[in-house]
C-alpha cells in the first residue's frame, strides 16, 4: 500500500501587515546573581530566558550586557506572540521573517522638540547623520547574536530545538577561522556572512575637528564639564569607564588615572594632559567639604543637591546643551575617536601604544583610525589643487646672471636658446 506524503507548504507572512504588540518587558531585580529577568506578554517570568541570563552571568558577561540581551530577546519573544509561534517551535522560516520585519519596522515614536532635526538629517556642522526611524543595521546584527546564542546554548544543554533558526556562516573552516589568530596579522573573514544577518559595512572613525572641539571647549561652563571632557580628549576613555573611577584612582603627580576597562574589567592607569589634572583640581577645590573625600569614593559628582555620583545620562545632556549652542551633534564616544586620531597622527607614537591607551583586544581595531575621514581626504585634495595652480602660475626663473643670447648665437648659430632666426 503506498503511503501519500504530506505536501510541503512554505509559510509566507504578511510582514508588512503584521502587527507586533509591545507586550511583555524587562524587569530589573536587584539581585547580583540576577540582575534583569524577561516578563512575557502573559505577565509570567520566561523561564528558558532566565535560564540563559544565568548561563551569560556565569560566563562572566557584564550586568550592562544582560539587560542588552533581555532587551533583545524581547523583541523576539513579542514577534513570536504577533505570529503565534512557540519559542522551541521556531524555524528558520520564522528567522527569515524577523529579520525582514526588523528590517521594515519603525523604532517606537518618542517626544521630540519642536525644533528636533529630522530622523535620518545629516547635521550641517558635523555631517553626521541623526538616527533615522528604522533599526539600525547594527541594531539588527546584534538581536541576530543575542538570539542565536539563546537558541545554541538551549540545543546544547537540552537539546531543542534540533536546528538553531538562525544559521551560522555557510562553510566548515568559518567556525574556527581566527582560533589561531596572530595578532600582528589582521583577522580572516568568513567566506560568507550568515544568512539573515545584514551586511557589515566598513565604517571609518569620525573625530572632531581641532577647531570644532575648541570651540566645543569653550562652550563648556563649569570646571567638571572641562574636567571631563580634558581627560576624554587625552585618555581616549570611554564615557563610562572615566565615570567609574575613584579619587585614589586620579594620581596628579604621576599624571595618570585609572580606569576599569568595559571588556575585560582590568584595572588601566592612562597618561592624562596637565590640564586635565589642572580643571580636576579646581572641580575638587569647588566640591570640597560638600562631597566625601574617601580613596574610594566617586570622582565625579552631580552639582546640586542632593550630591550622587554622576552618571552617563547626567554627563550626555551636559554636552548635548554645549552642541545645541554650536548647533552640532557630536557625542560622549567622538570625543574618544578623537583622541586616537591625535595619537595616530603623531609619528613618535606606534601603532602598539595607541592599541594599549585604547584597551583594544586586537590591534587591527586600532588600525581603523589609519584610515582617513572624510574632511581630511577633501582638505589633502583641494591642498593638491591648490599647489598645482601655484605651480603654474609662477613665473618663469630668471635667466642665470652672465647669460648673454648674443654670444650663444654667434657660436651654435639662429637656433641657439634666446637666439632671433634671420
């Protein structure tokens, strides 16, 4: 007796009328050994989230970092509740449509003001582009990752679902393609970018201009701000690593301070500029008597009261009021591109040390800032120009003193240089 087989019918979805509710959310507890948990559109704890949140804490991923990975599934948890779709039950089919719906997708509206530059306008001052109303592409990368290992670490540990949703790259020798990576080489490719993972494009460093930042500077109006933004421009710290250091951390007469890396969590004491230490001094003779002034209490504080330690928000707003004087859009982590340009630049540094100022695992990071921007490849350019058209118009050179044309004529005949034909 001959069986019928099931015909196959692929599942193709309306993504463009699909409606994803903004069910569910993102819970922080409190406790160190759970810093966030996943609430899912029926109100109860997501059990197979929590269970990977764990497994990231112990692998020694950072607080910040789980609540990047809660926020991600969440996404994910409320596409498969717009499609009816269980998260064990989900296909490739299913990354397929996601990822087409991040692509398609408008980021939720928020209050803007009314003299708000347009989402996707480039600013007439620094040419950089404000976020449009889709997700970005790195946006989509990274909820691709964070999805992934949740479905890998669960078919490994539990063995469902068979098949992770969302492949790897394509050929064998990807997966161990850089394990013997050697640092003075740059890092190998895969041959193929996973499916469903948007493409990476090469993105070049965008510094602040000399006189963009003086300007910037000045428009800074209390000695914390100068404090700050000095040490950002001279350490090439990152926003948040700066923030957490301590007053024993700063050590004036070595010019150092030291900071806790964001990646590895090691403890960098970074050369600062003497003006640096020069507004950090007059900010604590300010604060003195005002603050505590423990070895381990916070460096930076807020101005007003009731006195906390400053954070990252507080400090983007301060320099979002100085921008919004110079009409600008520069950020907290320009200000870090800008110090490795400054280093790049300057031929008594190598290519090594402005790996280890920055805190970069691997040096072809660093390498990015060898590349030129945009501004800099123009202003080269129209320097060219310009010396090609002073090259032209210059006058003839004299002729040497003695010259005498006569002379040449009579000996070499009408055809001699400076001679008349006859």
């Amino acid at each position: 007796m001959e069986v019928e087989m099931p015909e196959h019918t692929p599942v193709v979805r309306d993504i463009a009328a699909l409606e994803v509710l903004r069910t569910g959310r993102v819970e922080e507890t409190g406790d160190p050994l759970l810093p966030y948990r996943l609430i899912g559109s029926d109100g109860v704890e997501v059990d197979a989230v929590t269970e990977f949140l764990h497994h990231m804490l112990a692998d020694d991923d950072s607080p910040a970092s789980l609540r990047s990975y809660a926020y991600e599934l969440l996404a994910w948890f409320r596409f498969l509740a717009a499609i009816d779709v269980a998260w064990d039950r989900a296909g490739r089919a299913e990354a397929r449509d996601f990822a087409l719906w991040l692509k398609t997708v408008k980021k939720p509206p928020r209050q803007r003001r009314p003299d708000a530059p347009r989402p996707g306008s480039a600013n007439p001052v620094t040419g950089k582009q404000t976020p449009g109303e889709n997700y970005a592409d790195r946006t989509r990368r990274h909820a691709r990752a964070v999805v992934r290992s949740f479905y890998e670490y669960h078919r490994e540990m539990h063995g469902r679902p068979l098949i992770n949703p969302f492949p790897k790259a394509r050929t064998a020798e990807d997966e161990h393609v850089n394990a013997h990576h050697n640092p003075m080489q740059p890092f190998r490719r895969p041959s193929r970018r996973a499916e469903y993972q948007p493409r990476e494009p090469r993105r070049i460093p965008r510094s602040i201009p000399d006189q963009a930042f003086n300007e910037l500077f000045a428009g800074l109006a209390t000695h914390r701000d100068r404090a700050l933004v000095a040490f950002y421009i001279s350490t090439g710290a990152r926003a948040s690593e700066l923030l957490g250091s301590t007053r024993s951390l700063a050590v004036p007469e070595d010019q150092l301070i030291g900071v806790v890396r964001k990646g590895s969590r090691a403890l960098q004491h970074l050369p600062a500029s003497v003006d640096a230490f020069i507004w950090l001094k007059l900010y604590q003779h300010q604060m003195r008597e005002l603050v505590p002034d423990g070895p381990d209490e916070p460096l930076w504080w807020k101005l007003r009261r009731p006195f906390r330690q400053l954070g990252y928000d507080a400090v983007r707003m301060v320099f979002n009021r100085a921008n919004t004087v110079l009409g600008s859009n520069w950020t907290l982590h320009d200000l870090r591109h800008s110090a490795a340009k400054r280093m790049i630049r300057d031929p008594q540094l190598s290519l090594a040390d402005v790996q280890w100022v920055l805190g970069h695992a691997h040096i072809t990071t660093t390498e990015l800032y060898l590349s030129p921007a945009q501004d800099e490849v123009v202003a080269q350019i129209l320097a060219h120009h310009a010396r090609q058209r002073a090259e032209q118009e210059k006058p003839p050179a004299p002729p040497a003193h003695g010259y005498r044309p006569e002379v040449l004529e009579a000996l070499l005949g009408p055809s001699a240089p400076g001679g008349g034909n006859r």
